[in-house]
C-alpha cells in the first residue's frame, strides 16, 4: 500500500460541526488537447483532454478514473480510495504481508504539452510500495528435525477463511458485481493452491530430513552391534586355537627341560 499526501493534490481539511471532510480543489489540470496516462498494477489509466478548454482533476476525479480503470480491466487486485481521516489518496492491496504490492509506472504523455507526466504529478513519491510479513508468516511451530537445536522447520499454516480471502461479502447481484466476484473467486483459488503447494513443500522437506533420521539411527545401530556386541563362535574357535598354542608351548618346554638329565645320563 503506497499513499499521497492529499496537500500535493490540493486537497484542504475542512471541518463541519459534527464530521471532518475534505474540500477537493484541483489536484492536477490536463491542459486542451493534452493526454497523460499511467499504469497501476498493469492497468492502464488515462487522464485526457480533448476539449477546448483546460481540465482540472480533482483528488476525488482521480480515485474514480483509476477504479473504473481498474473495474473495466478485471482487474480487482488493487483499489483507490480517500482517507478522510489522515488526508492521503490511498492504493489498497487485496493481498497481504510480503506478498501484497502495489506498482505505478508506464508514466507516459504531458499535462500540459511541454513537460513530461511524473509521480510527482500525482502527488507520489515512488512507484512501488510492497507489504511486510505478516504474523502467519513469521510465526509458527518450530520442530526439530536433526542432532541440533538449531537445526529445525517452522511448520505455519495460513489462515483461509472466506473473510481472509476477500470472498465473504460477494454480492452477485448485479453485473457489476458478478464480475468482482468471478475475479476475486479466481484470485481466491490462486491463493488457496499457493497455500496448499507452501504445505505440500513442508511436508517434502519434512518427510526428506525423516529419511536422514532413519539413516542415522540405522547408522549408529550398527555401530553400536559392531562395539558390544560378540559373535561367539569366532570367538570359541580363537578360544580353542589359543589354548592348542598353550599346551604345545609347555610340551615344547617340558621336552626342553629333559635335555640336560638326558646328556648327564650318556656321561655316566
């Protein structure tokens, strides 16, 4: 949401006994003959003159060209408004957090045959303006999902209901108002798919770092059957060709101690 101060489009507060209003002077003039254009969110807004005669745009003249731009285009993403509270002209995305963004530029023709139309012309000072994280997007359940504390998956899960998805108050009614409803159905379901594949991505990295973990555990089982636990017959048959050495060792050296009594005898 991006907004321009109502005092550069010549908009005054004026106050009455029970309400603050705003008087809309001229907020910019399109000089005879002259042609001025501008997109929002990729739809095109033409403020044109092709009468005699200077014509003058109010703040309010502007808000109603770039809705019906926006309503003859589809294009329900975006609106323009008043704010009579702070005195803005105010660009209101329907989307939220990070991902709402709302972009003027494609600035093309003259207000008055000789300088080229700007931002400053409407009162605004940059062309795009992008939202921040929301709580959905910044909060969650963190799991651990390895040997680290740190080492972990924020599971969040948005919020859908008819109400966050702009469809509680469709109204079909009209022809008007079937059309903003087959659009915002349409950016509704975009919205839900978006949430259903973040989901199905979490659940992929989930169900990846489980199969590390099984591995690990499998891993460190062997290791630990390698360490204490003993295979007994090998051990048995090391058993049985350790004690065969013995017994030859100490028949070896019984024969060895004989010798000397042997030779003393043949002296004799």
């Amino acid at each position: 949401m991006t907004s321009a101060d109502l005092s550069t489009l010549g908009i005054t507060d004026t106050d009455s006994d029970d309400t603050e209003t705003f008087s809309a002077a001229a907020a910019l003039t399109v000089t005879a003959g002259e042609e001025a254009s501008f997109d929002v969110n990729g739809t095109t807004v033409t403020l044109s003159n092709d009468t005699a005669e200077d014509v003058a745009y109010s703040a309010a003249d502007l808000v109603d060209a770039v809705n019906a731009a926006l309503i003859d285009d589809g294009n329900y993403d975006v609106t323009a408004s008043l704010d009579e509270d702070t005195g803005e002209l105010t660009f209101t995305s329907r989307a939220t957090g990070s991902k709402a963004s709302v972009t003027v530029d494609n600035l093309t023709g003259s207000l008055d045959g000789s300088t080229d139309f700007a931002l400053s012309d409407l009162g605004l000072t940059t062309g795009t303006a992008t939202g921040t994280s929301t709580a959905a997007d910044t909060t969650g359940a963190k799991v651990v999902v390895g040997s680290d504390a740190s080492d972990t998956i924020t599971l969040t899960i948005k919020s859908l209901t008819s109400s966050d998805l702009g469809i509680a108050d469709l109204d079909v009614s009209t022809q008007a108002g079937a059309e903003e409803a087959l659009a915002l159905l349409d950016s509704a379901i975009d919205t839900v798919s978006n949430a259903r594949a973040e989901m199905g991505a979490t659940m992929s990295r989930f169900e990846f770092r489980s199969a590390q973990i099984d591995t690990s555990i499998e891993n460190l089982e062997a290791a630990e059957s390698a360490i204490a636990d003993v295979d007994i017959a090998s051990e048995q048959a090391k058993l049985s060709a350790a004690s065969v050495k013995v017994q030859a060792a100490v028949a070896a050296a019984s024969q060895a101690n004989e010798m000397p009594e042997n030779l003393l005898s043949l002296l004799r």
